[in-house]
C-alpha cells in the first residue's frame, strides 16, 4: 500500500491548481492516455556506441527497428556523470543541485575497511516523481532496476506498487526480465501501466558476451567487451517486448541512459569523474503509441523533460515544481519544442573533498568549471567530441555561461533530502568495488 503524507498531498494539490493556471493554451493532448507507458534505462550507454547513433558495429539490431518507428533525440543530456544524481533528476524533472541527490553507494578511499558505513541522500519527499504522478493518474506503477544507487532506501520505490531492486551487484538483463515475467499476469491484468526497468549490462565490469565479443577490436577488449554487453541487452530487450507486445498502439516507450562511459577520451575511463561528452551525451528515443515515422530531433533536451514528457501524454497537468519541459509537441508533430534554454549539468565528487564541477550547455556551447579548478569551453557544433578548449579566445561567452549557472543554482527551488547512513557488509563492499564506487 502507498503511503502519502499530508505534506506532500498538500502541496501536490497546490502545485496542480498552480499548474492549471499557468497552462492557458489549446488543448493538444490525446484524449486518450496510453495504456501502457514503459521506460527503459540502459545504465552507462554512450549514445555514440548505438549504430542509429552513427556507430559503425551494428551493437543494437533491435534497438535500430525501434528507432526506425520513433523520434530519436540527437543532443540529449545527462544532468549527471553517474547514477544517482541522473537518475533522481529523471524521476523528479530536476537537477541535482535541487534535489540533492548527490551521495549514494559511491565509496571513498577512507571506506574501504569491512563494517564501513555509508551516506545516502534520499529523494526528497515533497518532489513528485514519475510514479506518484502517473499513480495519481490512474496508472499502476512497477519497477525492476539492477543499480544499488536506485533502491528503495534511497527514495526510488515512492510511488511504486511493485519495486523491485536486485541484491547483487551487477544483474544481468536475464535476471531483471525473469522477474518481469514473474509479474507478467498482473501487469497485464493492469488497466493501465507504468513500468520502469533499469538495465544495468554495460555497467563495469564489462563481460565478454558471446557471440558478440569481437576480440580483434581496435578499440581495445575493454570497448569489445562494452559493445558485447550493449548487443547481449539488445537481445534481451527484444525478448521482452515480443512477451508484452509493447510495439502496440496503445504503448508509450522510452528508451534512455543514464550517462556514458569514458574510454580514455580526456585521459578517464569509467565514469563519474568528469562531464565530458563521452559522459553525459545519451541516447533518448521515445515511441508513441502507435509508431512514428523515423524522427531526428536536433533540439538539446536533458532527463529531466522525460517526466514532464510522460505527465503530458498521461493527460495530468504540468508540475510548477519540475524544471523540465515536456517534448511531447516534438514528438508528435502537433506543437513546439521547449525553445532556446540552458541546460545543466553538476557533479559533486566526495571522493575530492565534495569538489563540484559544473556544465553549462547554451547555444551551441558548452561550459565546464571547477571549483576549485579551471574552466573550459567548447563549441558543441564544430567540435561535439569537446577536443578545443577555446575559453582563452572566447572568455567572454565562458563567463556568460557560468553566470547562468550559477544564478539559477542560486536561485532555484531547493527541496530538502534527508540522509541515512547505511553499515556495508563485505560482500556488499565488494560489489561495490566490482562496479568502481569504490574509489
């Protein structure tokens, strides 16, 4: 049973009362709300390894036809460089500055001793997330995710009937849709449905996946093995829409990553270090009911408009609290985009002291800054894989860029996280390890 605290009734129904004054426009919604809305979150998926991406390995055969029938985004953003503070701007539609996500099973060098404990920021009760809202909209709401940062103690299940979080520290696809199937009759039997599913195969440790594993790579076996990981989800994810017929006409579905993965562009591997391209340029393909023709959108959108994306489509008004915009009219043809905007991304690194590295994308720029620490600049248009810092040549526009970050962190609507500290066991420690939150 959900439980809802009068705090967050309130202001839920302040903020829709708000929101219906604010939205004076024709009516452009489907009178219908899918009947099923489905999200799919492939954790560490650079948008460039995708071949409807422009990658020359054909890494998603099933991902490619999907793509064929949707509206595929071209510059979509991370607001993160890893898992928690990205995935909780997805479920809330805000940066992390704002819901202070920004600690979870990521684990200094001073933990690494058995019986440590952990800090864990939780979602903040007042935020709607994804499931409250389509909850609130008479959808049921389920979820399987394969993150330890995505779990139930950290805020995630707010709003869920069904959450379900591995015990493991890298689950395979497999397993996440073993227990899909198990849920399979009651979903079904759903009148209506959320589902979120967070994949987490392309997350290190990269596994060699047969028959995808192309040892003669050029790349490396460390990228072969990331490509096989991508295939070996592909497959699985087909599987899974065969089994619940989500190509239907009645089916909304999204597909989106949380961040990349760096593979030694900017002297980094892994992620979590940096918001560098190679990390916060992700896929985001969205199919509306019924298909689409084969759609590329060049407007740079960020996470945090998938929910606003998902409230519109679900007929519910939009949240004043959310700072995304819905991409509904881009998707469908029959409106506008969101329009010329800032988009940011923010990055707090315990492991360095709580050092914050800050990302302005603004007009075909991007600025990166430090603090402490330097500043650099890129032009997104004729350099997309950020190799040029021109911040000495066009100081100007850097500190413009800066500037709006830090003037609307400074002034946006802060929500207050609680935090819990969480004793490691040592086989959860060295889960954690395996998967490089051990730092």
């Amino acid at each position: 049973m959900i439980r809802t605290s009068p705090a967050k009734l309130l202001l839920t129904a302040c903020a829709a009362a708000a929101a219906v004054l604010v939205t004076q426009r024709p009516e452009t919604r489907p009178r219908q709300p899918p009947r099923r809305i489905v999200v799919i979150l492939i954790d560490t998926l650079r948008a460039d390894h995708l071949p409807f991406y422009g990658y020359a390995k054909n890494t998603a055969p099933f991902l490619s036809r999907l793509a064929s029938e949707s509206v595929v985004f071209d510059r979509a953003y991370s607001t993160s460089a890893w898992t928690a503070p990205a995935t909780a701007s997805l479920f809330s539609g805000v940066y992390p500055f704002q819901h202070n996500v920004v600690t979870g099973f990521a684990v200094t060098q001073q933990m690494r001793t058995t019986g440590a404990e952990v800090e864990l920021d939780r979602l903040p009760e007042e935020i709607e997330t994804i499931a409250e809202a389509l909850k609130r909209g008479g959808y049921d709401t389920y979820a399987v995710t394969g993150n330890l940062n995505v779990r139930a103690e950290m805020g995630f299940s707010q709003g869920f009937d069904r959450f379900w979080s591995s015990g493991s520290g890298k689950p395979s696809a497999e397993e996440l849709n073993a227990k899909l199937k198990q849920w399979a009759p009651r979903i079904e039997k759903s009148p209506r449905y959320l589902l979120y599913a967070h994949y987490m195969d392309p997350h290190r440790p990269y596994r060699q996946r047969s028959p995808w594993f192309d040892a003669g790579n050029p790349s490396g076996s460390d990228v072969a093995a990331y490509d096989s990981e991508i295939s070996y989800v592909d497959s699985q994810l087909e599987e899974l829409f065969q089994l619940f017929k989500w190509q239907g006409d009645d089916t909304l579905v999204v597909v989106v990553a949380d961040h990349g993965e760096g593979f030694g562009e900017h002297g980094s591997w892994g992620h979590s270090r940096t918001l560098f391209s190679e990390i916060v340029d992700i896929p985001l393909i969205v199919r509306p009911p019924g298909g689409s023709k084969a759609i590329r959108v060049a407007e740079p959108v960020s996470l945090i408009d998938v929910l606003p994306t998902l409230r519109d489509f679900a007929g519910l008004p939009p949240d004043p609290r959310c700072e995304g915009r819905s991409l509904r009219g881009l998707i469908t043809g029959d409106g506008g985009g969101p329009g010329p905007r800032q988009l940011l991304c923010h990055l707090v690194r315990k492991d360095r002291g709580g050092r914050t590295t800050r990302a302005t994308i603004h007009d075909g720029w991007k600025w990166i800054g430090e603090r402490p620490g330097g500043s650099s600049l890129f032009n997104l248009v004729s350099d997309p894989s950020e190799q040029g810092n021109l911040i000495r040549r066009y100081l100007p526009i850097a500190d413009s860029l800066e500037r709006e970050f830090m003037a609307f962190e400074t002034t946006s609507r802060k929500f207050s996280s609680g935090t819990l500290r969480q004793a490691l066991s040592p086989e959860r420690l060295e889960d954690l390890k395996a998967l490089g939150y051990v730092q």
